[in-house]
C-alpha cells in the first residue's frame, strides 16, 4: 500500500527525536519529485527526504546512499537554499491522521530577524506536492505549480493564500476517546443489514484508513472473534504507545515487493513472503528501495532482452541469406570437371560451337558442355576453371562467415538465458556491460559506471566438494579459466545454452554422487532446465579451450563423457549452502 495516514503518524513520532532541533547543512533536489536535507543535530548528520512522486511518494530518513544530483539546482531547490540553509527544524506535525505533514523551520532573513517557513508535503497520490510557505501562509513556491486554469478553488502558485486540499469531515480515532468508539461502532452496528461493506466504511468515516488497513482491521476482527470498535481500540493504544511490527511483503516467486505496513497483515502471511523491520521509517525506506530497485532492475532486464532478441532475428535472417548464397556453390566441381573435359578433349573441339558432348572419366556418363562459341577450347576450359576457384573461394569464405554467425547466435542465446535468469541489478549491468564492449548495444551514459563483478553461486556436494555455477559469460570464464585447476571437473549441458559448472577437487579422487550432483546443477542452470534425462557433457578443465578471439563465455572442449541426468530442485536446494 501507499504510505497512509496511521503509518504516517508513527512515521512523524519517531522523527520527533531525530529532526527536531536539527540544523539544515545542505538542500538537493535529485529529482524532479524528491527534495533532500542535509540535517545535523549534534554530531549526527540526518538524511530528510521529501518525495511527492505519483506513485512513490514519501517522507523518510535515508540510511543508504543518495542519488546523483543534477548539475544544475532547478529553481526550486535553489529558492530552498536561499531560505532555508542554515535554519533549524523547530517542528513537525500531521494534519489530523491526515497524508498532510507540516515542517516548521526558523531561520534569520537578510537582517538578521528571525522567520519562519513552512514546509507542506502533501502525499496524496498523482496529487502530492511538497509547497513552501512564508510565516503569513503566503506560497513562495513548489514543485508542482497548479494554476486557476486547473483549479479555480485551489491554486497553488506563489503569492496565493495556502489552503488545504478538500478533506471530509472523517473521525481521528487516535484523539476519539474509547467510548465514543465504540458507542459509534455499536449504533452502527444496530442500523445496517449483515452484508454492510465495514472496510468502505471505516474508510470513509475514519482519517488515517487506507482500503487494506480497513481490510486487516475487519480480518482481525473476524478471525479472533472481538468488534470492531475493540480491534481498532488495540490498534490505536498500539500506534499511541508507539507499539508497532512492521512488515514488507514480496511475491514468492519473483521476490517483487509488493505492500507493507506498520503491523502485519493477517491475510498476506500464507500467500507472501515477509520481512520484518523494526521502525516505521525502516519499512518505509527499504520497501521503496526495493521497489524502485526492482523496477529498475525489471526495466533493464526487459530492455535487454528485447534488444538481444531483435539482435538475434538479424543474425538469424544473415545467416539464413548466408546458407542460400551457399547453396549456389554446391555445383562448383562440376565446372571443374567441365573444364578438366575440355582440356582432354580439345584436339575433339571446334571454335565455335555452343555444346559438346563428352565421356565423364570420372563416372563413365556422357555429359553435355554448354560452350561459348567465341572463344578456343583452351579459353573455355579456363573459364570453367576461374568459375571453380571464385565459387571455391566463395564457398570458405560462406563457411567461415557462417561459422562466426553460429557462434554470435550461439553467444547471443547464451546471454539471453543468462539476462532471463539474472536475480539481481548488479549481474545485469554486468552482463550490459559486455554487451556494450562487444558492441551489439548501446547504453545510456547513466550505466557506464564501474560495475564491481558480481559473483558466481556456490555448492557444496554431498561429499564436501566446492561446485562452481557461472551466472553470466563473465563468470563462466572466471570459474572455468581463473579459479578452475587443470585436473577440476567441468560440465555444461549439451546443445543447450547454459551455465559452466566446476568442481573444485583439490586434486582429491571425486566419486560418482559428486559427479552427478554436478551434471544436474548444470542441467538445472541451463534452457533444458525443465527437461528429464538431459544430457551433460563433463571433462576435466585442461581439455576445455577458448578459441583466439572467441566470445566471452564461448569454449570447445574435448576427452568429454556425457551423464544424463533429471533436475530436481529439491536437491539443488540442499547443495546451495553458500551466497
């Protein structure tokens, strides 16, 4: 869910403690969407952000790195320093339970008198914003200008009066007493048939409600058989005493962050994995790094398996006009032959003549010889002759090209399997990257930083041995050239694209359980993944090789044997002992 008006309010108690008082030291505007302070209160230095993105919008402490700044302020940003660097925050506060929050900072004017400003950030969706205010309500400015032409009520531009955005008159059940609660709950309750929507309702009567929190409320309610009024009296004793269990939610499956809250969600715990952190800010932070992580990591992935694809239907479309071109040299021995014919029978051939037919000697039959009557048999015989050597050169020339396109191809569905499996940002800018120096895309300059290499995953056999899987072509080349002995053991999936998988013996005899756990790790981490008696090619590392010039990932080996062998991930998952 969106940060809501209850998650807000533990939100605003906990930073009660670390921004109030606190000094501004700089002011950022990284994006469009997000201002960030630079607060220090003693000798602790505090990271304020301020996000009124659509869909991302927030107020945190931030723990992690900060984004890269433009080079150039907007005005914005740049009206924020001016008036605000150097100020103490002197408060904080949330309108009601309200997504509203008011930062009050003191600072001194031009002349030395004290001023106040005010900060409203309101996070309301598509609709957020984050205004600053003079200490007569008068707007200075803000990130987004909303003029009469949008809103002739409303308009938030500099100059205009602020007025808060239009709230229905909804019940604070933090500052409601419990009696008035639950003599609400019970009237109620008296007039309204047993299929009234409570989740709609709570929404609408009660400030701070999000649709789910309204659902986990009447979840719970059910489920440990209290009222209403009695939960949501928990939940505000809970929230008041600052009592609260805060818990991310991802899908199973693909690990995407999905929803959070400050206190668990009954309904999410079978179907969802969780995580559980310990502040509101914490929940707040993490979920929306992971998310804006995700997404990117999504988008990346998606860009580069488009592009890859696009790729290869171009080299597949090269290599099909490739192989007809071939086709036209099929018959060059029989030019030679032709030539070879009229050589031996000259003394048999006038100048002049369009055809001949001759003896074959290489297969008894007599063969007709199309003639150019121009020239002498001796001319024609060299003509033939030329034909053959320019289709014989044609001919290697196709060969060669083919066999370089195979290998492009090959190499591209190799880094296509290996983007599909990618399971974090770092490995797919590594493979970007690769990509980028072999020159089949391109990259924003944004990517073009120093990626630090990603690792390789790591097993354990059921007899102790270390077992090395590559992830991307990067790491089948460290694993198999870098870490790997002459005497370890290699195996990759046959005729499949797939990962490099290594034992690291030790120089230690391996026994056959090993060996096999191998074979079926490479089978698992491979386009055959699904498969049953998939076959694995294995050899020692001393017979694998890459050619001069070959791709990254792109080896021949030989002195192979070849197990086939079941994936199970049950057992994959036993040998996965290491990150």
């Amino acid at each position: 869910m969106p940060v809501d008006g209850i998650t807000l309010y533990a939100l605003v108690s906990e930073m009660q403690n670390q921004v109030i008082e606190a000094k501004i030291d700089k002011i950022y505007q990284p994006t469009f969407y997000e201002i960030l302070f630079f607060l220090r209160r003693g000798r602790h230095e505090v990271r304020l952000l301020l996000s009124c993105h659509p869909l991302n919008f927030r107020i945190s402490l931030l723990k992690k790195e900060v984004k890269e700044n433009p080079a150039v302020p907007p005005p914005f940003c740049m009206l924020l320093r001016k008036l605000l660097n150097g100020g103490r925050i002197v408060k904080i506060s949330q309108l009601s339970l309200e997504r509203i929050v008011t930062i009050k900072i003191e600072n001194l004017n031009e002349y030395g008198k004290i001023k106040n400003y005010y900060l409203i950030v309101e996070l309301m969706g598509k609709h957020s914003n984050i205004i600053l205010l003079d200490e007569e309500g008068t707007i200075l400015d803000s990130i987004k200008k909303i003029g009469s032409d949008v809103n002739r009520v409303r308009e938030i531009v500099p100059g205009e009066k602020y007025i808060y955005p239009p709230l229905t008159e909804r019940v604070n059940f933090i500052e409601d007493s419990e009696e008035n609660l639950s003599l609400l709950m019970n009237l109620k309750r008296n007039e309204i048939d047993p299929n009234f929507d409570w989740e709609k309702w709570i929404v609408e009567n009660f400030s701070g409600f999000s649709k789910l929190a309204a659902s986990e409320i009447i979840f719970r309610s059910k489920t440990e058989g209290k009222e209403i009024s009695q939960t949501l009296i928990e939940l505000k004793n809970n929230l008041i005493n600052h009592h609260i269990s805060p818990v991310i939610y991802y899908e199973k499956q693909s690990k995407k962050p999905l929803d959070f809250w400050i206190f668990p969600l009954s309904r999410f715990k079978s179907n969802y994995s969780e995580k559980k952190v310990e502040t509101a800010n914490d929940v707040i932070e993490i979920f929306y790094n992971e998310k804006e992580a995700f997404e990117k990591f999504t988008s990346i992935k998606n860009n580069l398996i488009k592009q890859l694809q696009e790729y290869l239907k171009k080299q597949s479309k090269i290599l099909s006009q490739k192989q007809e071109n071939l086709a036209d040299t099929k018959n060059k021995d029989k030019y030679k032959i032709y030539g070879e014919l009229i050589l031996a029978n000259s003394y048999r051939i006038k100048q002049g003549e369009r055809e001949v037919k001759l003896l074959n000697f290489y297969d008894g039959n007599e063969m007709i010889i199309p003639l150019d009557e121009k020239l002498n048999p001796s001319q024609n015989a060299q003509k033939y002759f030329n034909l053959y050597k320019k289709l014989s050169t044609k001919e290697k020339v196709l060969m060669e090209q083919i066999e370089k396109i195979k290998q492009e191809i090959d190499y591209i569905e190799n880094t296509i399997f290996s983007v599909e499996n990618a399971e974090n940002l770092l490995e797919l800018l590594e493979i970007e990257s690769e990509l980028e120096k072999e020159g089949i895309i391109k990259t924003s300059q944004n990517n073009k930083e120093k990626i630090k290499p990603s690792e390789p995953m790591k097993f354990i056999s059921s007899e102790g041995f270390t077992i090395l899987v590559g992830k991307n072509n990067r790491q089948n080349d460290y694993i198999t050239f870098k870490k790997a002995n002459p005497e370890d053991i290699w195996a990759h999936v046959k005729n499949f694209p797939g990962s490099h998988v290594v034992v690291l013996t030790e120089g230690k005899n391996v026994k056959d359980s090993t060996l096999l756990e191998a074979c079926m790790l490479a089978a698992y981490f491979s386009k055959a993944r699904y498969g049953s008696k998939v076959a694995v090619d294995y050899t020692l590392k001393k017979f694998v090789r890459k050619p001069q010039g070959a791709k990254p990932g792109y080896v021949i080996y030989d002195n192979f044997k070849t197990l086939f062998v079941t994936p199970d991930p049950e057992k994959i998952n036993k040998l996965f002992l290491k990150d």
